[in-house]
C-alpha cells in the first residue's frame, strides 16, 4: 500500500510543477477568468488525478477593458458562458502568455481572433501575464512592446514568407505527463523476508485469497462502451491499475474472455481488451 | 471557371480572360465580392476569395480563380507539417484499443464488434505471437453473403465454430481484387502497420495506397521487433485533425482551403446529363433490397451508399460499417437479405442509437459552394468519413467528398 500512495504523489507534483516552466501555458482547472471574445464553459473535467491546488490559486481579474470589449457581467468560479463561438470550436482552456522581457507597456495580439483585437498584459513585478480561455488548437501570437513588434525568444516561435517572426501555442486539451518524473522513478525493494518457491499445496488454496487492493476497481475497461460515433474521451488512468491484467469472462459468449490490460506509452496512456475464446 | 465544348473537344474562348490550371487553359469570371473586414497581411493578391463571407445562398460557378502558385503553396506546406510530425502526436492522452484473437468464432466476433461500437478490429495471433490483420465490416458483409448464397460451405450452425482465421483462408478462395499476388494466386495480404514515431505522411500515404480506412499503430520492441504493443488505430479523419488543428488560426498560409470544391472537382460527383466519362454514381432507395445494397458496395468498391428518394434527395447513407447492427437481436440469423430492405436495416441501426438522427452524425452533408476548409472541418471530426454533396434546399445528391479525396487531392497523388 505505501508503494501506492508514493507512487501517485511522486507522478502528480512534479509534473504539476514543471510544466509550468517548461511549456509556458499553463492549465490551471476551475480558474476561469472569462475573456469577453472568447471563453466557452471549460467542461466537467474528467482530470481527477490532478490535484487543483498545484499552483498558488490566483485571484481573478477583471482583463483591462477596451472600449469596444463588452462588459463582463460576473467572474464567478462557476461555469460562465460568455460569447458565442460560431462553429462550437470546443472548450475553452485556460492558459497564461508571459512576456517577461522588460518593458514599460506590452499587449498581444494573436491570430485566436484573426488578430483583430490587441490585449494589453498586465504587469506583475518584472512579468507582463496575461490569461487567456481558448480552445486547443494552434495559434499564432506576437508582442507589442512600447511600439514595437516583439515576439518572445525563449518560446517556440515561427517565421512567415516576409520573414515576420511569431511566437506559436500549441495549446493541448490535457497536461500531458512530465515523462522524467515517471520513468526516473525507482520502484521500492521487496520487503525483507523470506522467499521460496514451494507449490502451492491444497491448505494454501483452502485458505481465503488476500483481498484486492480497492485501487484496482478503478479500471478504465469498466467504462461502458459507448455506440456514439465520437466517443467520450477516456479518463486517464490511476497509475495504479497499470501493467495489471483484468479478466472478463463470459459476458460476450459462453465461452469468450476478455483479458484487459493498461499501459503507458511514453506520456499517453492505453488499455488494451483482447477477446479470446476459451476453448483448445 | 468554365471551358467550351465544340463539337466533341474541350475548348476555351482565347478574346475572354483565360487561365492556366488543372484542366489545361480555362476562362474565368472574376466576380468582385465585398470584403467587410480586410485582415491586414494575411490576403494575398492572387487570392480574392472570400474568407469572412460564408453565404450559401446560390451563386453562378465563377469563383474567383485559383491560380497554381496557390494550389504548390498549400500542397507544399501541408506535406511540409505531414513530413514533420509524426503519429505519436495522433494518439490520445488515453485510449482504447479492442482486439480479438484470431481463433475467436465469427459470430462472436461480430458480436463483439455490435457490442462495442467498432467498424473494425486488429486480430492478434497468440501462436505467431504478433497482429496479423484486421477484421473489419467487409468481412462481414462477405460472410452474409456467403451464407446467402446456395452451395455455400458456411451455415448459419457454422458461424459459431467457423474461426476468424479460417474465414480469412476461405476469403482467399473468393478471388477478391486486391489479393492476388503477382502469379493471379491469391496470397493473404500482410497486416498494413504503422509505427508511432512514422510521419504522419507516412501514414497518410500508407492509407492512401492500400486503401484501407485504419491502421493499427504498433510499436515494436525486443528482437527482431518481436514484441508488439498495439497504440491505436489510427485513421486519415485523425490526421485531418491534426492539419485542421494546426492550420485553423493561420489560414492564410494555405490559400486552396477558401476555394469552394466544387471549383477543386474535389470528390466523386453524380455524372451530368451529356457528360461522357462519368462513372456510374452508387445510389439507392430505401426500399431497395439489402442484398443488393452489399452487392453494390462489394462491386463498386465503395465504402458507402446514399439512399435517395425519388427525387434524388438524400435521406440517409448505408456504410459498410452499418452492417454490424444487423448482429442486433440476432438479425442475421433470421433474415435473408433479399427480404430485408434497406430502410429496415437502417431502422435496426437507429432502435440501437436513438441518438444518431439523419440530422446527427450520421449522415453528413454539405454544400458545392463550401469552401475546402469547411468540408475539412466536417471531415475531422471522428466518426465521418464522407460528406454527401447536396443541393441546397432540395437535398439533392450531388456527390460525395472523402476523406481519401480530401488527402488525394492535398498532398498531389
């Protein structure tokens, strides 16, 4: 048990932090700030195994208004539903634009809107943040730096026909997991005691099995299948029921089972269900 | 664009503007389309198509032109991203990848396949210890007919005994067209693959030439490869999510997608009267025959059939993947195919998924005038794979646009 809760504490914190610094958009769940183009209502998230309070929880906002920004009527930590998106893009996720290169005044403009409309940032110490809801997608994005155009170098950028240089987000719908945090991590010794190999003989079946750990309930392969021709997308697993091997037998045939498994494949996560029939 | 037919041969009128494109010399008619809001540095000069207005309201043909440059532009960037990134990207945060064993019965199979909402399965063989192909609903159409026919090995008793791996042997014997090995004998067709580190060109093209629909992602590890680890069944609506995704915001950058396709000839269009070399456009009635629906989408080698009314107005489309309903209830054991009809089958498809409604997912249309972008849009989302071309208002079938289309026509093969 204590490998267990080890295990889901040392995947969950690092990866909570460094992706922070490495990936410059963060994603923080239940921080909303409504932006008055964009956001739609982030969904219900299935993220269970990421805990909110990673981060120091900040206080949202109000984004500076510009005269042509309608007025944002609430920042609850409610779902809100401001704007209308034309082609239902999806959800919106929240995400952070740092410009932290000096500066006395800098707003960005992006191609979320065409580039229609230019946000100034706000200043926090020597940063200049901002928080945008978008839907995943790519998008193109530059700063506008006391006057001048500036696109920031320490964050993946582009550069166009003209030679116009953009910074680029690739905004992603999930965290994906920090891949040093889990494959550095070491799995514990078996604990001191003695080993052997003897056969089980019929006392030891006569006894009552050891219970299962209830960790192990939570299985992906007991999400019902669903007939929708776009699936729900599938929760990520509990690091704890990976590289296990669950057993179905009987529910599709009389003599059909099902063996079901999840694996981690770099920083994606996939469960495998094969049917096999029983008979020799 | 439009050129002159005189006299049996395709002509264009040298005193009018001309252009030169796909179809040789064309004329074109430049029309001035009012542009609200000029985007500053994203409208090229050639392109004056217009992005921001999206009216479907019937226009005459002549768009403003696409010239060459646009087309090697949008074809060279695309293949640019394809080439660089790479299936990994494709496959989600957590997936879900069911497979069968290649010993299973088939009507098992086939209930597995109804059970969980899958058009088609990778088969793993326990003894060779790797995948060694799919099971998909064409074996199933061609299983139903096989038990149709009189003279058949296959009996209904059969199918609970008959193993996946003999039917495949038995799928030899029926001489289909693309097993033949280069002696006319057939030879089993090895498992088409992917790997998660290939390009998503690869991939595409992978597709494209052995026209398939999925490919299973496997990665191989140990010697020789020899431990394979399924990933995910990756497909093109997949990758065109992933183009969609990357180029949405910067639309400029690929100017072909403001074309409308109908002046691209993007997809199979139902031949015009007078037109010579069209091909024969696959389309039923509700009350054709079911038997008849899989003969036709055995012998044109299609994925998918509309099924229009007397007028030609699209009603719905019979796929192939429509036919694992038919393990609902057991179905199949007790029709014969020539007494079902088509409107019964669909209709066991929807007691299944009320939710589907011709208005949903199943039956996606769109429209001659939409733009390429759109129609890519359309496609991305998992699930369609085609898109029904019909006149506004009256539904009328004009075409049908695929995914394979789509790709054929992007990357230039």
């Amino acid at each position: 048990m204590g490998n267990v809760n080890a295990r889901e504490d040392g995947s969950n914190s690092p990866s909570g932090v460094e992706e922070g610094e490495s990936n410059n958009s963060v994603q923080e769940e239940g921080i909303i700030v409504p932006d008055g183009l964009m956001g739609q209502s982030p969904p219900h998230s299935p993220r269970a195994t990421h805990s909110p309070l990673m981060f120091t929880p900040q206080v949202p906002v109000v984004p500076l208004q510009r005269p042509d920004e309608m007025q944002i009527p609430n920042l609850s930590w409610m779902q809100t539903s401001s704007g209308y998106e034309d082609m239902g893009d999806g959800v919106g996720i929240p995400t952070m634009i740092t410009w932290s290169h000096d500066g006395c005044e800098v707003a960005v403009e992006g191609s979320w809107d065409n580039w229609k409309t230019r946000i100034a940032l706000q200043r926090s110490g020597k940063d200049f943040t901002i928080m945008k809801v978008l839907p995943s997608g790519v998008y193109q994005y530059r700063f506008l730096v006391d006057g001048l155009w500036k696109y920031a170098p320490d964050l993946p950028s582009t550069q166009d026909d003209d030679g116009n240089v953009y910074n680029i987000l690739d905004l992603q719908e999930y965290v994906p997991d920090d891949l040093e945090s889990i494959s550095s991590f070491e799995p514990p010794q078996s604990p001191e005691t003695s080993y052997n190999n003897l056969q089980l003989t019929a006392e030891d079946f006569a006894k009552e099995p050891p219970l299962v750990p209830p960790h192990l309930q939570m299985t992906l392969l007991n999400v019902p299948a669903s007939y929708m021709e776009i699936p729900p997308p599938l929760s990520r697993p509990q690091h704890v029921v990976l590289n296990h091997l669950y057993m179905q037998k009987g529910k599709s045939g009389p003599s059909v089972v099902a063996l079901g498994s999840t694996h981690r494949f770099l920083a994606k996560y996939v469960t495998v269900v094969l049917y096999k029939s029983m008979q020799r | 664009m439009y050129k002159f037919y005189v006299d049996g041969e395709w002509r264009h009128d040298e005193n009018q503007p001309h252009v030169s494109g796909n179809y040789g010399v064309v004329n074109c008619v430049y029309i001035a389309v009012p542009q609200p809001d000029m985007v500053p540095n994203t409208i090229s000069p050639e392109t004056s198509g217009n992005m921001e207005v999206d009216d479907v309201v019937m226009r005459p043909e002549g768009f403003a032109q696409y010239s060459e440059a646009d087309l090697q532009l949008s074809r060279d960037r695309i293949s640019s991203f394809l080439s660089t990134h790479t299936v990994y990207e494709l496959l989600p945060d957590s997936g879900k990848v069911t497979a069968l064993d290649v010993n299973l019965a088939v009507k098992q199979a086939f209930h597995v396949l109804y059970e969980q909402g899958l058009p088609m399965v990778p088969l793993w063989d326990d003894f060779k210890g790797r995948f060694v192909g799919v099971l998909s609903a064409l074996d199933f159409i061609l299983i139903l007919r096989e038990l149709g026919t009189n003279g058949s090995n296959l009996t209904e008793e059969e199918l609970e005994t008959h193993t996946i791996s003999a039917w495949k042997v038995g799928k030899l014997q029926l001489n289909l067209k693309r097993q033949m090995d280069g002696n006319g004998r057939p030879c089993p067709r090895p498992l088409v693959q992917a790997g998660p580190y290939d390009s998503l060109k690869e991939v595409a093209l992978k597709i494209l030439q052995n026209k398939v629909a999925t490919v299973p992602i496997i990665h191989s590890t140990g010697p020789a490869g020899s431990c394979q680890e399924i990933l995910y069944l990756a497909s093109l609506s997949d990758i065109l999510k992933c183009i969609c995704r990357h180029f949405k915001h910067s639309s400029s950058s690929l100017p072909i997608l403001q074309q409308p396709v109908s002046s691209i000839q993007l997809g199979t269009w139902v031949p015009r009267i007078g037109e010579a070399n069209g091909r024969p456009f696959a389309m039923l009635r509700p009350t054709a025959s079911l038997g008849s629906a899989l003969a036709l989408l055995v012998q044109a080698d299609v994925s998918s059939i509309p099924i229009v009314d007397d007028n030609d107005s699209l009603l719905d489309i019979y796929s192939r993947s429509d036919i694992t309903a038919l393990a609902k209830d057991k179905a199949y054991a007790q029709i014969h195919l020539d007494e079902m009809n088509i409107h019964q089958a669909l209709q066991l498809g929807q007691d299944a998924n009320p939710s589907l409604g011709f208005n949903g997912q199943r039956c996606q249309m769109c429209l001659r005038s939409d733009p390429l972008h759109k129609v890519m849009e359309r496609l991305a989302n998992p699930g369609v794979r085609r898109l029904v071309i019909v006149e506004a208002g009256s539904k009328r079938v004009e075409g049908i646009i695929s995914l394979s289309d789509v790709f054929r026509f992007l990357l230039g093969v």
